[in-house]
C-alpha cells in the first residue's frame, strides 16, 4: 500500500471528517473509499466542469492574450462599461 499526504484548508477537513463519521469512517478510509471508485471517464468530465481544465475556447483565449491578439484595453471601469454599453 502506498501512504501519500494531502494538504486541506481546516474548514474543509473538519467538514468532511464531520460526515464521513457519520458513516462510521475516518478520514483516511473515506478518502480510500472514494479514490477505489473513481472511473476516469466520470472524474474527467467532473474536473472538466468544475473549471480546473481550461475549455478549447478559454484555451484559445489565453493563447491570444499571451501572443497580444485580440486585447481590448481600458483605462479604468467606467471606460469598459461605456464600451460595453453597460
């Protein structure tokens, strides 16, 4: 078995343990539970969604930005929204 460590903010882990005790599991039996179920395609779609993978329209974006195309520049708040019609 291979022993590994996470590093979560207090709320976070205190939440958690508070409900896997519920179930009559440590945190470490938990967290073992759930990593034993995971299907990849299922946490691939979950991570997808949840922002942690940049969609190809945000990835083209950011591209953009880092090669200086398509840059829109304002000099404050009031200018953008003006733009925007806002």
């Amino acid at each position: 078995m291979k022993k590994t460590s996470i590093v979560i903010d207090e709320n976070t882990y205190a939440k958690s343990k508070k409900i896997f005790e519920q179930y009559g599991l440590t945190f470490t039996e938990a967290i073992r539970l759930i990593l034993s179920k995971i299907d990849p395609d299922e946490f691939a779609q979950l991570v997808k969604s949840s922002g942690y993978i940049p969609s190809p329209e945000l990835k083209k974006r950011i591209k953009n930005v880092e090669n200086g195309k398509n840059i829109n520049e304002y000099k404050d708040v009031d200018d953008l929204f003006d733009k925007l019609s806002l």
